[in-house]
C-alpha cells in the first residue's frame, strides 16, 4: 500500500516512537505530585512545552496541550468567545473552515450569538479586504486557517491579522495542516494544531493563547494546563508530539521534493484523464498536497478502486459521505465535487510512487465511468424523461425535461450530457434533482463543457413534488 493520506493523518515519526517508548518508561507519572516520579514527569511536559512553543513562537506558558487539534479549536473560539462577551457576541469565520471551527460556531449561534461567513474565491482564498469589511464594532473573535485542508491553498495569513489589529480583533488561526511545514504565519492571537498531521501520536493537539487576549474556559475549573484543558494529561504522547514537531521541521527543507512531484500531478492528471478540474491555488499551496474531481465518477466507487490497486488516497465527494451533500469547502468555492480525489504525500515519496499512481490513475478512472454507463463525454440514451415540461407556446420553455430526481452525484450530471444533444444549438435542457451535489457540479460541468447555465428555478414549474430544476442552454452542437 503507498499511503498518500498525510492530510488526514501521518504515520507515526521515527523519533515520535524513539520518544514515546521513552516517555512511557520515565512519564507514567502524575506530574502535580511532589514526589520524584512526579517530578520527573512535570520535567517532561515542561521540557515538550518549551520545545513546542518555540516551534510555535509563542511563550512557554501561552501553550496548552490538549486531547486533539478539534478540542483546540473550540476550546480556543468558545473560550475567547466567552472571555470577550462585553465587546459582542459576532464570530466571523472563512467559508473554507475546518468542521471543527464550523461547530464551534453553531453552538455560538446556538447560545444567541452570531456568526459571519466570508466567501472565497475560486482557488478558496480569502480577500483580506473581503474579510475586514466583516469585522464590525461588535466582533468578539476572527478565525482563518492557514492552510485548507482539502485543497491546500495557503491563506493570507498576516493581510488578515493586520485588519483584525486594526479592528481590535483577535484572531484564531488553525494552523493543523501547516504546522511543522512552513513558517508560523505573523499577528495571530490564538493559534491551534494536532500532532497526528505532522507525524506525532494521535490525541495530542495544541491550544497557544497570547497574554493579551482576554479567555474564559468553558469547561468547569481545572488545575491542569492553565485551567483551559480539563484532565489528565498524557505525559508520554506530549512528549512524543513535542519532538516530532522539532524533527518535522528540521525536515522541512525536504519538501521542496514533495513540492515537484505535486507540480508533476498537477500537471499530468489533466493529460492522462480527460474531464478533470484541478482545484486549489497552483502556487501559494502547502508543498505535498493536490486535489482533483472527475466528471461522471462516483467518489466512493473512485476511492475504492485506487485503495485495491494500492494507493490510500481521500475525498471531499458528496458521493463518500453519509450526507450526501457536498464538502462545504468544495461548494463555496464553487467547483466540481464528483469524484474528488485528494492527495498528500508523506516524506519519502519517490518519483517511482507517483509515476505508479499515474500510471493507474487513468484506467481507474475509466473503469468507474463504464460501470456507471459513461463510455464518453455524451453517451447516448433517448429516452422519455416521464415528466413533460411547459407547453410550446411558452417562449422560456426548455425544449427538453430530464428526470434525475433520487438519483445521487454523479448520475444528475451523467444524465446531462447524454441528453443533451437531443436539443438543438441554442436550446435549453431543464434537468431535475433533489441532490445538493447537482447544485454544485451542473453549473461547474457547463463551465468545462463549454455549455451556458441558466440558472435555478423550482422544480414544481415542471411537475415535480421536491428538487430544483436546473436549466442549462446549449451552445455547441456537440456536449
């Protein structure tokens, strides 16, 4: 199996096992006992504290180690919501946040606050200009990633922090698939991370809160970890995740190699598989991370096929999910969602791996299409849709209705392009579906197909009982 899956979590770091075995030998101690085992564990998690945040760059006792990178995150924003409730009640987060940062926010909303979400654009960066318009008198805390975490683009970091000091605005930054791999972006005033994306244990996340800024814990008192994270902490992993964080960025000028063999991904998926949109900024980027989405493929059926032929890859497909919508990171930047691959490549990737990934990539691919009944870009089918649109008198009526209701991504957009071409140039086919994907993928599709979308309008216009119906003009004679 090659394993090409860091995003989500990296196998174990040779010096994290070498200083777990360890920990676990000398840290299995309480360290708020006096006695000498306990001693000797205080002097563990103090030594990995001043480890960690020199990598961070914050102060020693501005460092809290917590239970993971998601109880970072919402202890972080819940806590700094809570601390500066006399200025407001207004959380403005990206669109492209992690679910972590998400939830956080609807428990703030749910609790009467409120919470702004600022849009991306296509290559899911924020406008820091963007983002400042939403900081109002009332905003208690600012949250941005440094990096996504599905498609890598590197956020403007410092352009952001500088409107939120200049708003009196705190501001959170996710750095979970950063950390270790590049520098600690500037300004920040809370910062969190987890150790299992850069080669630590599982289980181990970090919360740094700057001495400036007001914080509530809203957990109930604790001694441990500054009263912010309630519980035992687990000496040994701490000090694993500690010395992995250095390891991993003492490496970090290895990535350099990882960044070349994404730039030959990215440059080689479009030749080798036709209808595929590479997605994420191509330059401002974390170094070992691509992702991509293929027309007329089921994500699941896609990631199932490459994980027999060898290769651990993810996905941000409706189709994969137990929702069925869309990754929300994919919808607000408005790209394709079908058959979503994402790749990121742990160190030690050879040209070898992703020449081989190449290799079968394609025929992958292919396979997926046939099964589903795509042998080409418009496959042909004929017919009836069984649901007759407007009447033709009707100026604005499509000349063509296609039933896609509870059919699931990527069959609304399969149906699409076979039935299109029963239309001619300059026409319109009105195709119905109750799946959130299709918002998403029919716009995205006419885009790569040179085909004009028209818009949404309600499905009951067209006889339907549920859905939306989605118009697309055709413009070329073939789809």
């Amino acid at each position: 199996m090659t394993y090409f899956d860091v995003a989500s979590s990296a196998p174990l770091h040779p010096v994290a096992r070498q200083a777990l075995v360890a920990a676990l030998e000398e840290g299995w101690a309480d360290p708020a006992r006096l006695y000498r085992e306990g001693r000797r564990a205080r002097l563990l998690v103090d030594a990995a504290r001043e480890s960690a945040a020199e990598v961070v760059g914050c102060r020693p006792d501005e460092l809290s180690f917590t239970s993971s990178g998601t109880q970072a995150v919402q202890l972080g924003v819940l806590g700094a919501l809570a601390g500066r409730r006399r200025v407001g009640r207004r959380l403005v987060v990206s669109a492209v946040e992690h679910s972590s940062v998400l939830h956080a926010g609807e428990a703030h909303e749910a609790a009467g606050g409120t919470v702004a979400l600022v849009g991306v654009d296509r290559m899911g960066r924020v406008s820091p200009e963007a983002f400042a318009g939403a900081l109002t008198a009332d905003t208690a805390l600012a949250c941005l990633q440094s990096a996504n975490h599905e498609v890598g683009t590197v956020q403007p970091v410092a352009a952001v922090a500088e409107e939120c000091r200049k708003a009196g605005v705190p501001l959170l930054v996710d750095a979970a698939q950063s950390l270790g791999r590049l520098d600690v972006p500037p300004g920040w005033s809370l910062l969190t991370a987890s150790a299992h994306k850069w080669g630590g244990p599982p289980g181990v996340g970090l919360l740094a809160v700057r001495k400036r800024v007001r914080f509530a814990p809203v957990w109930p008192g604790d001694e441990r970890e500054r009263g912010r994270v309630p519980g035992f902490e687990n000496v040994p992993a701490v000090v694993a995740a500690a010395a992995s964080l250095r390891a991993v960025r003492a490496e970090a000028a290895r990535l350099a190699e990882l960044a070349e063999l994404v730039d030959v991904i990215r440059a080689r998926v479009p030749e080798l598989v036709p209808d595929v949109q590479v997605v994420g900024d191509p330059v401002r980027r974390l170094p070992h991370l691509v992702t991509f989405s293929c027309l007329y493929v089921d994500g699941e059926a896609l990631l199932s096929e490459l994980d027999r032929a060898g290769f651990a890859v993810s996905s941000g497909s409706s189709c994969t999910s137990s929702t069925l919508t869309p990754s929300h990171v994919l919808r607000a930047m408005g790209v394709l969602s079908e058959g979503n691959v994402r790749v990121s490549l742990p160190l030690g990737t050879t040209r070898a791996d992703v020449d081989r990934f190449l290799a079968v990539l394609p025929e992958v691919v292919r396979g997926v299409r046939e099964r589903l009944g795509v042998s080409g870009p418009a496959a042909s089918r004929t017919e009836p849709s069984g649901i007759e649109g407007p009447g033709p008198a009707d100026p604005q009526a499509p000349a063509l209705v296609v039933d896609a209701l509870g059919r699931r991504c990527p069959l609304p957009v399969i149906e699409l392009a076979r039935r299109i071409g029963e239309v001619p140039a300059g026409s319109a086919v009105a195709v119905l579906s109750d799946d959130e994907a299709a918002r998403l993928d029919i716009p995205t599709w006419c885009e790569m197909r040179g085909q004009e979308y028209l818009g949404e309008r309600p499905a009951h216009e067209f006889g339907a009982d549920r859905g939306s119906a989605y118009l697309v003009r055709r413009v070329e004679p073939g789809s």
